[in-house]
C-alpha cells in the first residue's frame, strides 16, 4: 500500500510550547485566530516538551502537526521551532507563540506584501494584550536595516515575522546555542542575509502576562544570550567604556552588557555604579 503523500502548504505555523496547564487556554485562543484566517491554505505544527495525553482533544478548527520532544531537561524555544521547521510543508513559514493570536488577515496580508515587495521575509507590527486579551499597548519593528537593527534595542517577536521556507533553511534556521533570545538572533541574521520588509499594519496580538517563557529567564541567562549574540555579530567592544578595562577574553559571567552611548555595550563588573541611559539588558 502506497502512503498518502502530504500535500504542501501555503502557510506552515508552529508554535513551541510545555503544554502546562495555564497555557491550554492561551492555545486554544491561538488556535481561534488560525481558524479564522482569511488564507486557509495552512496548516499548523505544534513541536512540544512533553505532550501529555489527549493535549489535542480540544483543538478541532485547525490541521495539526504534533511534534513531540521527550526529554528530561528544558529545551530551548529554537530547538524546538527547528523541530518544527523539519516536517513544515509549507512555502512560507510563520510561528505563534502559545499564548499569542493572529489576526484574521495576518497571513493573506503578510505572503502578499512579501510576494509584491520581492522580499524572502518581513515583519508585521502588533497589538500588546495582557492575559485576558485585553488590549494594553503596541509594538513597532523599529528597522530591518541591519547596520540599524544593531543598533537598536527593540525587540522583534517571532509572532510578527513571515519568511520563505527556503530563506529559513538557507540561513540555518535558529540557533540552539543561545538559550534566550532566539528571535533576536535570527532577525539580525535575516536582516544581514536576506531581503526583509516591514509592514506596518498590526496583524499579530502578543501577550504579555507573568508566565512568559521570557519572564522567566534569569538576568545570568539573558545576559550570556546577549553575549553570544552581539559576539556572533561582532558588536562586543574589548574595553570596558567606563574604566577602560581589557575585557577581551573574560567569561561573560565576569562582564554585563547595557544600553549606552545608543548602542549596547559590554562593562566589567566592578560594583560602583556605571552609568547607561537605559535599562540592563
């Protein structure tokens, strides 16, 4: 007997998620807003820590993909989102937070704009909700000049890309290495390597709420995060801009990165105050 062959998508949405209890409500809201999109040519990936049993007996509007990842330990938002990309059929990928939502036009305006722009990916911008949906602020994409994106601190959500499978693919996909911002990491990549748009039409909702994954991620994590990436990017300075301390070759444990000067910047860790024009990172 032949197997079925899967047939490919326009759309491949994937979320990452640790099915825990406080998500599956979040989840379902996500799965809503796919359902609801005016491109239905989709279909939706779920890459999971741990499934429990029966995790998709409540989620009936939508095509899924489950993923399961049996591990032990914690695994990393972009390993998992790999894991995903590896069974994505379709030609365009986009990824959904578990607790986020899309709105209606969010694919059918993203793959049109990229498709007449001559793009291989962009960004959309988005409404800032709080656990009870309610609508609490916006978010801009700064820039998707990569001499700026450097150099600015704003932050771009998975949620408000969309990217050509192949571009994915070509640029390597997320780097399992850095184990907190994983969406910065790849935005700078796709900035640098690929041609990426920014639409600013708020398409995507994303939640902020106090069980983010990102919430909890200690500062230590965080800031060997930043490390690697800025490293990657080769945007570390080897002098400590208050002191001047040679800090080439110190562990990041032993150097923090702040916002100074418009650009963020590695110091030592002496503990008298050094001044930033803005929060830690």
């Amino acid at each position: 007997m032949v197997a079925e062959e899967k047939l490919a998508m326009h759309i491949s949405y994937i979320t990452a998620t640790q099915w825990n209890e406080p998500r599956l409500a979040f989840i379902r809201e996500g799965e809503k807003s796919l359902a609801a999109q005016t491109e239905t040519d989709i279909e939706w990936i779920i890459a999971s820590v741990n499934p429990p049993p029966g995790c998709l007996d409540g989620l009936v509007e939508t095509q899924h993909v489950l993923v399961p990842r049996s591990l032990g330990i914690r695994t990393c938002v972009g390993h998992l989102l790999n894991e995903g990309m590896k069974v994505a059929t379709g030609e365009y990928l986009a990824f959904m937070d578990d607790d986020n939502r899309k709105l209606p036009n969010f694919g059918e305006a993203m793959t049109w704009f990229i498709a007449g722009q001559g793009m291989q990916a962009a960004y959309s911008f988005a409404r800032v909700i709080d656990g009870d949906g309610r609508v609490i602020g916006d978010h801009h994409v700064s820039t998707t000049e990569y001499p700026l994106a450097l150099h600015q601190p704003g932050i771009w959500f998975n949620d408000e890309l969309v990217v050509k499978r192949q571009t994915m693919e070509a640029v390597g996909g997320f780097d399992v290495d850095i184990t907190a911002g994983e969406d910065y990491d790849m935005a700078l990549r796709l900035c640098r390597d690929a041609g990426v748009g920014r639409l600013g039409l708020q398409l995507v909702d994303v939640r902020v709420h106090g069980d983010q994954w990102t919430q909890k991620d200690n500062v230590p994590e965080l800031q060997a995060a930043l490390h690697r990436i800025l490293a990657k990017h080769g945007g570390l300075n080897d002098k400590c801009p208050i002191c001047q301390a040679n800090l080439d070759g110190l562990p990041y444990a032993q150097t923090h990165i702040a916002w100074l000067d418009s650009r963020f910047q590695r110091f030592c860790t002496h503990p008298a105050s050094h001044p930033t024009e803005g929060p830690a990172a």
